[in-house]
C-alpha cells in the first residue's frame, strides 16, 4: 500500500482499536443543565439533563439515517430511561416518530411497570420482604437502566445473597461504563466488591480496568490488568491481555501492542472477545505496514464476529476491509463488502460498527 493512502485508512482503523472489548456508548451531558422528569406514580423515577435528551434524540435521529427502524429499537432496548425522559422532553417526535413507537411496543411498559415497583420497594420499610425484594431484582437484571437497578441492590434485605447483589453492582457497572459514565462503573463495582460474603468476580477487577483506561489513567489500569494474567475464566484472561495491547498502541509501542494481542490470540478463538482482538491485531499490521496478515486477520475477524452475533465487531471489520479493498485498487470486492456491511448494519440496527 502506497504512502499516499495508508493515513487514509488509518483514520479508520485507530479508533476501532481503541475501543477493544467496548460497545459504543453514550456521550455523557453537562451536569449544569435543567431536568426534565419522568414521573411514575407522582415521583421521580428517571432523569437526563436537556444536553443530554438532546444527544440522545440526536442519537436516535442518525441511528435511524443510518441503519433503519432496528437501529432506533435498539437503542431504547439499551437505554430505556433516556428514551423515557426524551418521550417527556416533548421534541422527541419531530426528531423520530419511530422513538415512541419503538418505547411503547417495546421495553416501555416493562420499564414504566419497574420504575413503579421500584418506588413501592422504596415505601416497603428498612426491610423489604426478600421475596418481592427478590422478584423486582430479577426485573431490573433483565432491563438495562443502571439507576433503576443501582435502587433496587442498595434496597437488599440482610438475607439477600451476597452473590446476587454482586452481580447487580457489576451489571451497573457494564452499562454505565457502555454510557462513558465511568466514575460510575467504579462506583458501582466497587461496591460489588466490598460486598461482605460474596466471592471475588474477576468481572469487577475487568470493569474497573476498563474504566481508568476510559479515564486516562493507564498505570492504574495497567496495574488492575496485570491482577488478570492468572484468572481462570479464559475470555476476561484474554481481552485482558488485548487490551494491553491496546494501550500499547495508545502510547505509540507498536510492536509490543502486537505482542499482547498476539499473546491473547495464542490458544485459538474460543472465547468471547477474539474477534474483537482480531480486529484491533488487523489494526496493529496494517500500522505496521503488514498489510496481507492485517487483512487475513480482518476477515478472520469478521467470520467469528458472526458466527458469535458480535455484529458490531462484523460490521467494522467490514467496513474496514472495505476501505483496504478500495486503497488497493479492489473496487469490486470493495464494493461488495460495503454491500455485506449496509446489509448487517440495517438488519442489525448496528450503528457502531
């Protein structure tokens, strides 16, 4: 590949990588702005500052241009309050019709019928009886509102299983670090963490990891990292690893971000997150003018991004491959992969990928 079209490429191939083992999450607002409510029986269940409704309509707007009706679906599915507190904003029709219309078909109602129980778990005494308490956590796993979810673990009665009220606290913890909330994530697993009787989750230690690297402070995730290198659970042991390749490359160190992604790749693909530490080793080649195993390694990651429903990984590498194609002069075949990629990112509702 000539010198004349490698940064061109480039630009799409850095901050893929960069994002290793994360979904695409949402901007996080300014904390300053007004606060339109979303009320469940005349309290206050749910909240998002106006910058940040209006991101998320904006959100929703180009999801919708890019990848259809799955798209706008999607995204209520995985932030059914934000979608709540748009519907209240009043400006959400004239962004997206399909907003509505996906919330009230959709996760609406279960979110509206949560929020109420929530609010009844709050009224139900310093004691909630641990079967109700049980029940409406078993609601809050299934639904993807982090504050929801948070309210209902910091409700667990003393018999609850400490176990249980773990796995809440980690989940919040997934879902705020996919909104960039990460001072949250930390939070919310390190309260899982200090939770007395429960046993050490190596998901936490992952989480928080990924956080401090979200928030720039690369030693401390580094140091949570190398805590990983003897767990037993083989896929948080190996994205541990690529994404100390990521990092790598983040601070210029190409050949030793191979190394680790390399390193993460060496017992085979049989766990979750190969094919997106395919994807980011293509990324490492192609910088470092490996052009034929970064795109082997593309199309390898875009088979077990399939075969694994990691449509968003499939869908970059894609794209990716597509822009390679093309910079080699492979208009058919670079035409063709763009046509694999509209057809996964429409059917998908994929638009971070």
């Amino acid at each position: 590949m000539g010198s004349s079209v490698r940064p061109r490429l480039l630009l799409l191939l850095i901050p893929s990588a960069a994002l290793a083992s994360c979904s695409a999450p949402a901007r996080e607002a300014s904390p300053g702005a007004a606060q339109p409510k979303v009320v469940v029986e005349g309290r206050v269940v749910g909240q998002s500052d106006t910058e940040g409704t209006l991101l998320f309509l904006a959100r929703v707007r180009d999801a919708e241009a890019l990848a259809g009706a799955r798209a706008v679906e999607r995204l209520v599915e995985r932030e059914p309050d934000r979608a709540a507190a748009a519907l209240e904003s009043r400006a959400a029709d004239s962004f997206s019709p399909l907003l509505r219309t996906s919330f009230e078909s959709g996760v609406g109602p279960r979110w509206r019928a949560l929020s109420a129980s929530v609010v009844e778990l709050e009224r139900s005494g310093p004691q909630p009886d641990p079967l109700h308490w049980g029940a409406v956590l078993d609601e809050a796993l299934a639904l993807r509102d982090p504050a929801l979810l948070a309210r209902v673990a910091e409700r667990a009665p003393r018999t609850a299983d400490p176990s249980r009220v773990q796995l809440a606290f980690r989940r919040v913890g997934e879902w705020q670090l996919e909104r960039r909330a990460n001072g949250e994530a930390v939070l919310a697993v390190r309260r899982g963490r200090a939770l007395a009787g429960a046993a050490p989750d190596p998901n936490l230690t992952w989480i928080e990891a990924r956080a401090a690297r979200a928030l720039g402070q690369r030693g401390r995730a580094l140091e949570l990292l190398g805590e990983l290198d003897g767990c037993t659970d083989t896929a948080i042991r190996n994205q541990a690893l690529a994404l100390r390749g990521v990092i790598a490359a983040e601070a210029g160190d190409l050949v030793d971000a191979r190394r680790w992604l390399e390193r993460a790749l060496a017992e085979g693909d049989a766990w979750n997150g190969a094919a997106r530490a395919r994807h980011d080793l293509a990324g490492i080649l192609f910088q470092l003018g490996d052009d034929a195993s970064g795109g082997a390694e593309l199309r390898r990651a875009a088979e077990l991004a399939h075969a694994s429903g990691d449509y968003s990984t499939e869908a970059n590498a894609l794209r990716i491959e597509a822009a390679w194609r093309a910079t080699r002069g492979e208009r058919e075949a670079s035409e063709q992969l763009l046509a694999r990629w509209r057809e996964v990112v429409t059917r998908h509702g994929i638009t971070d990928g």
